[in-house]
C-alpha cells in the first residue's frame, strides 16, 4: 500500500505573512482512490490541497517548507506548467469561461499546443461523455456556458480538465454551490471517475465524505490530526478530537 | 423633532434633484440652441446638397462640408489606430503586471495626461511633430498624420481607464480556472482576460473615437486646415470641428447659419458614437 502513492507531503509548513496555516503535515493519497480533507473553516484543508498544483503561488507573501511529491517526483523539480496539466483542480464556484461551450472544451487544448482541428470533437465528445453532460451539450457547443445550471457548469468544468489527461483531481469544496440532488450526481461521478483518475476532495460535508471517500484526513488549525481509512476514522477514530469533530461537538 | 429631520431630508432631496435636472437642462437647451440655429440652413439648401457636398464656400453658397466629415474620421481613426494598442496595452500591464507601488504611481500620472490642456497639445505638435514629419517625410507637416499622434495621445487616457476598470472587473476566478489548467499568464491575459472584458475595451476605443472627433483646439493647431478630402497621411484637412471654430468670428447671416449645421452633423455622430458605447455595448456586458 505504501509504494502507490500519487501525492504526499513531508514535514510541511505553510505560512502567510504571520499566519501559520499548515503545521509539519505528513499526508499521502493513494492512486486511484478518493482521498477526502475534512475539518472546520480555516483548518487549512484548502490551503493543503491548493499546495499540489502550486496555485498557493499566486497569493502574496506566502512562504512553504518541507517536501511535496507529485508522482514521487519532488514539487521543485517538475515544471509548473507540466505539474498543473497532470494535477487538475475544480474550484468551490463553478468556473467556465465567459465562452460557449466548445470553446470553453477546447481551451486546455489550445493552451497545450494539443489542439488539433480533426481530434479535438472526439475528445470533446470523450470527455463529456466522461463527465455525463454528452447528451445535455451534444447540441449546445455555441451555447454560452454562463446560460447553463450550476450542476452543468460544474461537470462542463471538470469535462474542461479531462481534455489535457490529468491524472489526479483536486476538487476544493466542488458541491457548496449545488443543490442536494445536483450534489449526489456530482458524487456519483466522482466514484466514478476513480477508476481513472487519484482524487483529492476538500468538504466541510462529513457526511459527503463518509459517501463517497475511501480515505480521510481530519484537520484543525492547521495540523494533520488523523489520517486513514473512511471507514475506521467514522467508526472508531483513535483521536479525541477527531471524535469530537465527527460527532458534532465542535466545528 | 422627527419631522423636522425628515423635513431637512426632504428640502435636500428636493434642492439635489433639481441640480440634476437642471444640468439635463442645460443639455436640452444646446441641442435645442445648436438644431434651431442648424436646420433652417437644411431646409434651405437641402441636407444632400450639405452632407455630400464637395465644395465649401458659404458666402457664395455652397455649403458642401463632406470633406470635413470625411476628415474628421479620419483623425478619429488615425488617433484610434495610434492609441488603440497603446492604451489596451498599458491598461493590461496596470491590471495584470504592475505592483502596487508602480499602480500608485502611474495611475495618477495618466490622470495628469487628461488633465493637460488641448492647446498644450497642440503647441507641443506645433513645435516638435509637425517639424519632424516636414524634415523626414516631406510636405508641409501640418498633416493627417500629426493630427491621428496628437489624437492617439489624447485619447490614451480614455482608452486607458476605461480598459483597465473593465479588465479589473474579470472575475479572479477566471483567471484561477485557467492557471490551474496549466495556462501561463500571456496565455490567460490574451485568451481568457481580454475577451472577457472584451465589451468594456471596445467602449473604450469608442468613447475614445468620442473624444477625438470632438477636439478641436489642437487639432486647428497641427492639420493645416485645408479644405479638401486628404489622399495621403501627409496631406493637410479641415475636420468638422476646426470649421466651426476657424470660422465662427466672422461669420454672418447663412454662413453663421453653415457653421452651426456643421455643429448639427457633429451632434448626430457623437449621440450615435456614446448611444453604441452606452447601449450596444455596455448591455451585453450585464447580460
């Protein structure tokens, strides 16, 4: 079990100005799994999953320690461009381009130098199909992606990352602009797109980690607390804290 | 003592409100000022003989102003094609390069360019543009082609603004979304930003085309003032609005009465220019 992993983290620390908001965290994700990140608001579950695509970068005076492994490969020395095609992200507000729907598919493409007329319908097709939206969009690729519900917008968004063939997907908080229903869809696709992809998902949803999680890993200001199997943190996890969280006591 | 507030309130309420209007007056009062002066001569001669007449000469009754209408956009282009990508482009480098300190510094430096005036321009084009265009491309100097620089740099501050106010109103989001697909930032400016704000950047270039076709002052000073339509960027022009201004002092009876359908003509194509600035285009943005 341990030689699979896909992401992990050594003695990391994160720091914004002042602010320490990651604190020595030892974490992995295993491939081909769903890993969930739980905790209250501020445990710094979003700031740990934004470090695997580096887009902590684009924030002012942020300042990281210790290690991060992409693939095993240490975060330093794979290029930002590579590292951000293989590691998607989905963000909490569904994102699309202010485009049509075609266009907002083939942006990865084109950004890639992988744009080529011929090819890309059949991975726009692939990769909508992927995502459960091929027959809602099949004749809608001029529509503007803004006229669509936020359900779609958010698979169209996670559509848009499968065109450049990533291999693992964080999703940070994907479900908090959805509807009850539209969330169970979502969920339902992300299990499935385990047998393809390693996802990392951050929710301040337990029991949405409970459904569709095989890991989980609770944090609190800013530290690990506890990592492991969904099932055993639910059931019996060995921290106080930990306990008190999923039962409700605080957070 | 309540209703003495909302007493105060009210008297406040009402004073604002007429202040308002009454620049809305003073609107209503030149376009009833300039059409009332204006259009007796359209009556008269015929708005063809006006619009699409060659030749100007007002005492002798022609009052044929096409030329200047042909003149005046081509300044109003020429400043365009001059201050078109300047503008956008400093407007991206404050919104998306520049840092804070540099953004503190600029911004108020470009307001400074807006506030310099016309006459100062047009002395500046004068003393140096007309000079260097004489010495190295030939004819007079005073030419379309001093005009559109002396325009495109007047104009920069429109541009400028209004592109920079629309590209910091693209959602962080957006960018977020591309950089996170691996995009690097000429990528996510140039595919995902600028079309985004791609309503609020062509009001910009039309308030802009507004602004050019309606100077006057610098533009007397640096085109020459010829009446004809020009057919090289070398050659001298009259626009619309230096007739009205070279001419006015002196003018009697129907020529008086030429200059302001002149004013008329110029009227129409500014309403039209801010009516697309204003409406096809900033309501697309809302939807």
């Amino acid at each position: 079990m341990m030689n699979d992993f896909v992401l992990s983290t050594e003695n990391l620390n994160l720091t914004y100005g002042t602010f320490h908001a990651l604190k020595n965290v030892d974490f992995s994700v295993y491939q081909n799994s769903i890993t969930a990140l739980i905790g209250p608001s501020g445990c710094g579950k979003s700031t740990l999953l934004r470090c695997f695509n580096r887009m902590n970068d684009l924030i002012d005076d942020v300042k990281i320690t210790g290690n991060i492994f992409v693939n095993r490969q240490n975060l330093d020395d794979i290029d930002i461009i590579e590292l951000r095609k293989k590691v998607g992200m989905v963000f909490q507000r569904p994102n699309p381009f202010p485009f049509s729907v075609y266009e907002n598919m083939v942006y990865g493409l084109k950004i890639h130098g992988m744009d080529h007329r011929r090819k890309n319908h059949d991975i726009v097709e692939k990769c909508l199909r992927a995502v459960g939206l091929w027959e809602d969009l099949k004749d809608k690729f001029h529509a503007s992606a803004l006229s669509l519900s936020e359900e779609i917008k958010q698979r169209l968004c996670i559509a848009r990352l499968l065109t450049v063939e990533p291999e693992i997907i964080l999703l940070d908080e994907p479900c908090s602009a959805l509807d009850p229903i539209a969330t169970m869809r979502v969920e339902e696709l992300m299990i499935e797109l385990k047998k393809d992809y390693t996802i990392l998902i951050v929710t301040h949803n337990m029991q949405q980690a409970a459904r569709v999680s095989d890991y989980t890993g609770f944090m609190l200001l800013g530290e690990l607390i506890e990592f492991g199997e969904t099932s055993q943190i639910f059931t019996s996890p060995q921290d106080s804290k930990t306990e008190g969280y999923i039962t409700g006591r605080f957070g | 003592m309540i209703k003495t507030k909302i007493d105060k309130e009210f008297i406040v309420k009402i004073i604002l409100t007429t202040f308002a209007f009454s620049s809305l007056l003073f609107l209503f009062l030149i376009f009833s000022f300039i059409l009332f002066e204006g259009l007796p001569l359209f009556l008269k001669v015929g708005l063809k003989k006006i619009i699409f007449g060659f030749k100007w000469a007002p005492t002798k009754g022609s009052f044929g102003i096409f030329p200047m209408i042909i003149s005046s956009f081509f300044v109003t282009f020429g400043a365009l094609i001059i201050g078109a990508p300047l503008g956008l482009s400093c407007a991206i480098y404050l919104s998306e390069y520049s840092g804070k300190k540099m953004k503190m510094f600029l911004k108020p430096a470009l307001e400074l360019l807006a506030g310099i005036p016309s006459v100062v321009y047009g002395f500046l084009g004068v003393i140096y543009i007309v000079p260097i265009i004489r010495n190295n491309f030939g004819g007079a100097g005073f030419s379309l082609l001093a005009t559109s620089i002396i325009l495109g740099v007047m104009i920069l501050p429109t541009i400028i603004s209004i592109s920079f106010d629309a590209i910091m109103s693209v959602p962080k989001t957006y960018r977020e979304g591309s950089f996170a697909m691996g995009a690097t930032k000429w990528q996510t400016i140039y595919k995902v930003v600028v079309p985004s704000a791609r309503s609020g950047i062509l009001a910009s270039f039309i308030l802009g085309m507004g602004r050019a076709i309606g100077e006057t002052m610098a533009v007397i000073m640096v085109a020459g003032n010829a009446l004809k339509i020009p057919t090289s960027i070398l050659d001298p022009l009259r626009t619309l609005t230096g007739n009205i201004a070279l001419e006015l002092a002196y003018a009697t009876g129907d020529h008086r009465m030429g200059l302001f359908s002149t004013g008329v003509v110029l009227l129409v194509i500014i309403m039209i220019l801010n009516y697309i600035a204003n409406f096809g285009i900033k309501r697309r943005v809302i939807k």
